[in-house]
C-alpha cells in the first residue's frame, strides 16, 4: 500500500515535533560548560609547555593570582603551604598564576626555586589575564589584594574572592567550593 506524499510528511513531522519536545533536557557535555577562560593558555613554568585551566578537568583547582614582587602573596602562599598539608587537600591543584605582564617563566622559576613551594606555578599569557579580568573584574590582576578563585571539580567557578587567609580558613574555603 503505497502512503500519499502529503501523510508522510504529516507522519514525519509529527516523529520529528515529538523527538524534539522531550521533557528532559539535554545533558550539558564538559565542553559545553567550560567558561572562556579556561580554554586560553598559561605557561607551566615546570614544563615550559603551554597549559589551560582545562586540562585540570575533574579536579578542583585553586587559582591564585600573584606576581614575584608581591610580598602580600609570598605570605598567602606561606599559608597555602600550610593548609595544602592537610590531608582532604591531597588532591586539589594549587596554581600560583603570574598575571604580572612584565614577569616571564625565568623570574617565576627562580622565585619557585627561592621559596620551594610543593604546587604548580605559570605564567598567564595577555590572552588569559584579560579573560580574566572580563570574567572577575580588575581586581583579579591587583595582587597585592591576594585574589583567588577556585574551579570545583564539576566545574563550577566560585567568585573572586581576595584578602589574606590563614591557612584554617584556606582550607576551609577550598573545601566549600570543591
């Protein structure tokens, strides 16, 4: 039996409005939810390769925004060192990210070597700082300010947040964003 022209556009229609008016929405993928920053490369200053913020999917990242100069951020990171030995922190990826554009990967791997810190160090590209910028605000490139925000393990990104923290409160706003 052979079906009109017309009915079968009618049945088509109607298979494709019902597949399209599902309840449920579709499941967002990994990439989909990215913000645009964290696409944008940095400098590993460990690998000298370039790296995103991407590349830590699934785990939750601690970005701390800082430049060589910046005492206020040696003693943050003094407390970082103190609260990263916890051991709920075990996992978490710190990154001290020099936003300082007169900074290159030679100062920041002498300060590493200075000060020995335990977690990864890198250099924002412009492209990334700027990103950054649009994203938090200028505040994030004030580092005497201690600006840090973390990216939780799904992905979600907290708000700037900036002033010293003793290594308690680190921890413990680490966690609550995780």
């Amino acid at each position: 039996m052979k079906i009109p022209r017309f009915a079968s556009l009618l049945l088509l229609g109607v298979f494709l409005m019902s597949a399209c008016s599902s309840s449920a929405a579709p499941t967002p993928t990994p990439a989909a939810t990215l913000e645009a920053f964290m696409s944008l490369p940095f400098t590993d200053i460990a690998t000298n390769k370039q790296v995103t913020l991407a590349d830590f999917a699934g785990k939750t990242v601690v970005v701390e925004a800082m430049a060589a100069w910046c005492t206020n951020c040696l003693a943050q990171q003094g407390q970082a060192r103190i609260a990263l030995q916890k051991p709920e922190l075990s996992s978490i990826v710190y990154l001290s990210l020099d936003v300082d554009p007169s900074e290159d990967v030679a100062k920041l791997v002498q300060y590493e070597k200075d000060h020995s810190f335990p977690w990864r160090f890198g250099v924002s590209s412009k492209a990334l700082t700027q990103a950054l910028a649009a994203r938090f605000g200028s505040q994030i490139t004030y580092v005497s300010g201690i600006p840090i925000f973390i990216i939780g393990a799904g992905g979600k990104v907290s708000t700037l947040y900036s002033g010293g923290h003793p290594a308690d409160d680190l921890a413990k706003l680490i966690l609550s964003n995780a």
